[in-house]
C-alpha cells in the first residue's frame, strides 16, 4: 500500500496526555508545588503547538476556571484563535493585568473586543483597549459597567466621539466623566445628548461663591493685579454681563444691542458688541452664534438674564426658521425655547463661563498652532481647558 494511502495512526494516546497533564496543571497547591505545575505547563504548550483547534479548545475550558495558570500556558492560549482564548478571557479570575495588556497589545481586534466585556477591568487594561481607537472595542468597554476608566482614557474617548457620535450617549453614562468632557462634547453631540448633558452637568457655583466671598474684597484691594485669582473669580462670580463694556458700549446695554440684531439682521460688528457686553469673548460668542442646534444661545440668554423676547430677536436676526412649512413649530427652535427654560440662571452661567475659559482663556499661540496643525494626539501636553479648546475649535480650521 503506497504511504500516502497508510491509514492515519490513532491519536488517543495523545488526547489522553493533554487531559492527564491538564488535570496535573488543575491540581491544588496541596498535590503540586509550582515548580512542578510550571514544568508541566511547558510540556503542555510543546503539545499544545501541534494539537488541533478542538484540542485546544478542550485544554483551555478546562483551565479556564483555575486559581493559579501557568505564564506560558496563560500566553499561548490567550493568543490562540479568538473561540479558544476567550474561555480565558471571559471565565479565568487568574489573569493579570499585565497578562491582559499583554494580550490586548499582541492579538487581534476580536480578542480586544472580548476583552471589553470582561468583569472588572483595571482603569491599565482599559486604557490599553481604548487606545487602539477601534470604535466597536471602545462601545464594549463603556458598556461594561464593571470597568473602570481613568480620567486620561475618558478625554481620548471624548476627542474620538467628534468623530465617532454614536459614543457619547454610552459616555455619558459612564461615572467618570466629568463637566469638563461633557461641556466640550456638547459641541458636537445630538439634541438628546445635550439635553443630558445640561441636565446632569449644568452645576451651580453656589458653593464656590460661599466660600470666595470674602476674597473679592481682597483682589479689589490688591488692583486686581493677580491675573491667576482674577480669571478664577471671574469664573465664580454671580454677575455675568461686563460692566465696563456696557459703559463703553454704543448701544448702552445688552438687551439695546439685541434689539438693534433683531430690526437689521446679525452683522459682525454687532455679534461682537453682544458677546462683550454678554462677559464673553468674541470667539466664544461666534462659536455660540454658529452653532446649528441652537441651544447654546439659550445658554448665552439665560445666563445673562435676556428675556424670552431677547432670544426670540436674536433667533430671528440670525435668519433662523421659527415655523416649518405646514405651520407647525419648527424643531430646532423648539428645542431652544425649552433648553432656556429648563435652565437656572446660575447653571446656565456655568456652562457658559466654562465655555469661555476654555474657548478663549487657554488659547495661547502654541495652541493655537496645535489645532491647526492638527496635534490632538499630543493632548496630554495641555491642560483641561486648552484640550477642551482644541477639540472645540478643531472644527472651525477646516478640519
């Protein structure tokens, strides 16, 4: 009979040695010492090489559920096809961090992706699977309500939902994010989304101001000369509209400057005088003003006490529709009308003054640079309100 025709040799004999040796591996503390568990853990991945995917998959079911695993087994399987390494993943407690990094660094997207789900990930595992950028890894892992996020790996997630929308309904779900992702994420997220995010995030300052009452006082005293304590009491403050600008203003207050928008349309030089005269800088005043949604100049309304009338000018010095065609009222316009109802003055100024501390207060030149070449990756270099400009801004430089 030729050789090539020769029966193929029964393999029980090596079936039975996998599961002998993985039954030694399985054995407690009590039977084996781990000299001897990591000695028959290598013979096992010499075996292990050459065995089929079934074999292994038996193997790796059967160590899943074990205290202690050997490295190299550890290794070899959790770098196997993803129907066999997952058993580890999803059922095996004895897994490291480094173990998982380890894996989450070598393997495939669907092994990162199995990963995502695992109970109990470290905030070091989870930054390591956010920051491949593989949108389907990163919805798995906000989901993941076992998981927890550190403050480094939510901000790549929040600069990613830019691009990735479908991320910030599961970001904002998530415990770890905080006012200063949420604001800057409202930019670019949907009406519902911003509903929640005003909802959740819209802070009162009340607290702040408690405490700093006296330090007003002080600064006056000292000529306002510290520029650190000047921007943050300015952020704390209860009073929103610029004072000195209202005295140099043409127009003699905001709501005459409203009012001059709403009889011959929005000009530029008018939209500037607003964003002064709102305690505003012009930046943020045109980001608020060219925000398609609308809601923003709610916020700018209500936070600097206009009236419904002064929003509806200013909606209509803009050319925005308040009707649809059939007479119903138009939705957009709508969602604005109950955003600046549903907000309290002093939130709303949060939000408001957050915008234009990081709109304007961080933009330095090198910032500057920064989003117009593009350098998101080098977020790190800055701090939270200059990260928050550049994700804002990015947008407005043609990108």
């Amino acid at each position: 009979m030729p050789e090539e025709d020769a029966p193929v040799a029964p393999l029980r004999a090596r079936h039975a040695l996998l599961k002998r040796l993985a039954d030694v591996v399985s054995l407690p503390a009590s039977r084996i010492n781990a000299f001897e568990r990591s000695v028959t853990g290598d013979l096992l991945v010499e075996m292990l090489r050459l065995a089929s995917p079934e074999d292994r998959r038996r193997v790796a079911a059967r160590l899943a559920p074990l205290a202690e695993l050997p490295n190299a087994l550890a290794r070899m399987l959790l770098r196997d096809e993803p129907a066999i390494a997952g058993l580890l993943i999803e059922q095996c407690a004895s897994l490291s961090d480094a173990d998982l990094v380890a894996c989450a660094r070598d393997a495939t997207v669907e092994h990162r992706f199995l990963m995502a789900s695992r109970r109990g990930l470290s905030e070091v595992v989870s930054e390591t699977l956010l920051s491949f950028g593989e949108a389907q890894v990163i919805e798995a892992v906000l989901r993941n309500n076992s998981a927890r996020l550190s403050q480094v790996a939510i901000e790549g997630v929040v600069s990613l939902s830019r691009m990735e929308r479908h991320l910030g309904a599961h970001l904002l779900k998530r415990p770890e994010l905080r006012p200063s992702g949420a604001y800057v994420m409202f930019w670019w997220a949907g009406p519902e989304d911003r509903r929640t995010i005003l909802q959740r995030f819209a802070v009162s300052r009340e607290v702040m101001q408690e405490v700093a009452e006296d330090v007003f006082a002080m600064a006056a005293a000292e000529g306002w000369q510290d520029p650190v304590a000047r921007k943050a009491l300015q952020f704390i403050e209860r009073r929103q509209r610029n004072r000195a600008a209202i005295a140099k203003s043409p127009y003699g207050g905001l709501e005459q400057a409203v009012a001059e928008a709403g009889k011959h349309g929005l000009s530029r030089e008018i939209a500037t005088e607003i964003a002064y005269l709102s305690g505003v800088k012009p930046i943020t005043g045109a980001k608020i003003m060219g925000d398609p949604g609308g809601e923003p100049l709610a916020i700018l309304c209500k936070a600097t006490g206009l009236g419904r009338g002064d929003l509806l000018s200013l909606w209509r010095s803009m050319r925005r529709p308040e009707t649809q065609a059939d007479g119903t009222v138009d939705p957009i316009w709508e969602r604005v009308q109950i955003t600046y109802e549903m907000l309290a003055v002093d939130r709303a100024q949060t939000v408001l003054r957050y915008w234009n501390w990081s709109l304007s207060s961080a933009l330095t030149p090198a910032l500057l640079r920064a989003i117009r070449d593009g350098e998101e990756d080098a977020l790190d270099d800055y701090s939270a309100p200059e990260r928050a400009a550049m994700l804002a801004l990015a947008e407005n430089f043609g990108r």
